[in-house]
C-alpha cells in the first residue's frame, strides 16, 4: 500500500496511460464532493434508493465485489464499533481485513482502509481520473461512487477479507450488492424515518433487507417488537438466525461507555460464528489484542472519545433517539461539579424528543456543524428552552467549544455531540486524525 500500487500496477503508471483530467487529489476530491451531492451534508436530496445503479456501475469495472470475502453490518446504533472491533481481531488474527465504513470524521479516506491504513491520496485520484466518465454517464450518489471505489480497492489489493458496514437502512443500500459470509444486524431503533418507515417493524424490514440466502445471520439485541421480523425474513430464505444476546460475552476494549457492553457482545458473536462455522482462524490472544487496541488498529474515533483530562472533555457521536440515550446514561456514571454541554443536530433527526431526554442541570453552548443539514443554533436554543435546557447559540463547533472549556473549572466536564459533524468539526478544530 505504501507504494500506492493499485493491483500489480502503480498509480502514476495508470494516470500516465489514461491521460488524466485531476492533476492532484485536492482537485479530484473537489469534483467528488462537488459533482455529487452527499446525504451526510444535505440529506434528502441525495438519497437514491435502489440497486440498479450500482450493479450496471459494477459491471462497468468487472464486479469487484465478487472478488472479496466479506462480513456485512447494519443497524442504527453500534454498526461502526461493531465493524472496527471485528476487522481489528480478523487483522490481528494475520489476515488482510479491508475496513468500509461511514461517515468520515476528518478525512474522507477513512472510510477505506486495509489493515488500519486509509486508502492513499494517489488510489483516490486514480480512481476518479479512470471513472470520470462512467460517473458523467450514471450520475451515481457519493455514497454509491464511495462504495463502489471500496469494492475495487479491496480486490485489485487482494485483501482476504472486507468488513462493509451498511450506509442508510440496509434492502436499498449500496452495499447490498455483496453475497457476504455473515451477515450482522447490531439493533433497531427509530432513525432516517423518511427513507426507512415510521414503525419498528417497518425499519426492522429494511434492515433484515440485508439477509441472503443460506448466509447466516446474527441479530446483536433481542426486542419482542421487532424479532419476529428477523425470524420470518431468516426463515424465508433458509438463513440460520443467531441470537448474541443469548449468551452475555465480555472483553476488555479500548471503547469506552456502558452502550459499548452491547456493541462488544454482538461482537464477540460474529467472530465465534466465524471461527466456528466459516473456518476463521482467530485465537483467544487476537481477540484481546483486537478489542484492546481497536482504536489504535483501524483508527476509529468519535465514541465516548476522551479529548483532554483539564478540564475533562468528552465527545460522542450519538445522533439519534438510541444514542442520545446511551450517552445520558453513560453521563449519569460521570462525577463533575458542572456540566457543560456543546451540542448541534440535523435538521431531520427527532429534535423534539432528543430534547426531551436531555439533562436540565447543565449549561449549554448549542451550535451548528458546518454542513447544510446542521439546524440553526439560535433555533435550537429556542427548541431547547421549551424544555427547560438553558445555554446560548454559537455559530461554529469551534467557538462554542472554546467558551465552554473558558467557562470550566477544576472539576467541571465538557461534553461534545449530538451529531457525527459536530464531533467531526471538534476533531478538526483540535487537530485530530
């Protein structure tokens, strides 16, 4: 990888032949982000439901995705963490893991990795200078040209396995296009209703969207409401369904926060799947480096994610019902003397009922992260007062942290979040990556 090699051939090689239209990657990652609108920065508009698209793009550059092993995660909480810890054991257990996940934080080469090591800058450039016409011709979403670049990069680099994490819901997701070993479901709660259905069972619908024939799959937590979806779905296309909560597994793990306990449960369960049914070869000591060090193996960031001791600062992705709540309830374990609270949301996440769940004894700093989707900090400050949270609007992530950790003393805690881009400006503000 570090010779920037694309299968057998190096990437300078490739631009030469071609005759290239982005002379770097500034320019090419330029005409990325502005050619094709992302769902992370504007939502709605961006969204392109269906696989179509995807398999014509594959079959384009010779389907690549049925050149990789591969383990599929979905779910609305936890699919990430899940995803890390099961690629950092397969790497320590000696074979070369592919890692796709979303949204990026600092870097958009995050989202691809081998072996904890982002897809480099010249792969990225040659992968838009050879595909600039078949994105003109088929007008892909960010997500599925992301994707698609993923597929290739992991076979024409031969890795043993791919972990693909799951974008938005799961029947209609780009990624659905792979016949993996094992599929995971992580859990279900209420979250991109517009896209996905307004019940339970409807979202569990569309996650279960992701369970192929004969390919087993492993339901990460148990809830009366939706678990007959998954038996149906499993039963109807001769799927062995795994229960993980049947058995309650614990790991030592660089994750931090009670939410985490599931998360490394549902874990631990699909990696005993795979050495048990799919004849992985991964030891008791590859599972303890893996979860130990996960952070430091693939690079993953943004949960529960310490930042400084003085004062104490705390940042959580979170962004939905389910993770909000996870991180009231990881705070309430906190000791502080004050707590003061920099958060931002979207604009179409369930503002009114995040509220309603968040602590009235701290202060506020509302904010708004640098993308379209971000609600307007003044706005939600008014959204807030209703129900009795008390702070004042900042423009940027920047600002409102900076007068959040001035207004803390000895004792006090700093927490960041309530939104994947308000942790990713933080990250970006501080230096992080």
């Amino acid at each position: 990888m570090g010779d920037n090699c694309i299968g057998n051939r190096r990437t300078d090689n490739i631009l030469e032949e071609m005759g290239n239209k982005f002379d770097n990657y500034i320019e090419a990652t330029n005409y990325l982000f502005g050619k094709i609108a992302q769902f992370q920065r504007v939502g709605v508009d961006a969204y392109k439901p269906g696989l179509d698209n995807m398999h014509d793009m594959l079959a384009e550059i010779g389907n690549p995705h049925l050149k990789i092993k591969c383990v599929h995660i979905a779910g609305t909480n936890g699919k990430g963490s899940v995803s890390n810890l099961i690629a950092a054991t397969l790497q320590m257990s000696g074979y070369k893991t592919g890692l796709y996940t979303s949204p990026h934080l600092v870097d958009f080469r995050e989202r691809i990795r081998i072996d904890g090591v982002m897809i480099d800058e010249a792969d990225v450039l040659a992968f838009i200078n050879r595909y600039e016409k078949l994105i003109e011709d088929y007008s892909p979403s960010f997500f599925e040209l992301t994707t698609l670049m993923a597929f290739e990069y992991f076979a024409n680099n031969e890795v043993d396995v791919a972990v693909i994490e799951v974008g938005l819901g799961g029947r209609l997701d780009s990624t659905n296009v792979i016949n993996p070993e094992l599929s995971v479901i992580t859990n279900i709660s209420k979250d991109h209703t517009q896209f996905l259905g307004h019940s339970i069972r409807e979202i569990a619908g569309e996650k279960a969207g992701i369970i192929k024939r004969g390919v087993p799959v492993l339901l990460g937590e148990s809830n009366a409401e939706y678990d007959g979806v998954f038996i149906e779905k499993a039963k109807e296309m001769g799927s062995k369904l795994v229960f993980a909560e049947s058995e309650n597994r614990r790991m030592e793990c660089q994750l931090k926060g009670l939410y985490q306990a599931k998360n490394i449960n549902t874990a631990l369960a699909a990696i005993e799947e795979l050495r048990s049914n799919n004849g992985y070869n991964i030891n008791d000591d590859a599972i303890k480096k893996g979860f130990s060090s996960v952070c430091d193996i693939t690079g993953f960031m943004g949960r529960w994610m310490q930042i400084s001791d003085k004062p104490y600062v705390v940042c959580d992705a979170g962004h939905n019902v389910g993770g909000i709540a996870s991180v009231i309830e990881q705070l309430q374990t906190e000791h502080y003397k004050r707590l003061n609270m920099v958060v931002g949301f979207v604009s179409d996440k369930d503002i009114e009922n995040i509220l309603k769940m968040l602590p009235r004894d701290a202060k506020y700093f509302f904010t708004k992260a640098s993308i379209p989707r971000a609600l307007d900090s003044e706005l939600l400050r008014l959204k807030a007062s209703k129900y009795g949270l008390k702070g004042y609007s900042y423009d940027s992530v920047a600002s409102a942290y900076e007068a959040a950790v001035s207004e803390s003393a000895d004792g006090d805690m700093v927490f960041v979040g309530g939104s994947c881009f308000v942790v990713a400006d933080l990250l970006k503000y501080i230096g992080k990556s």
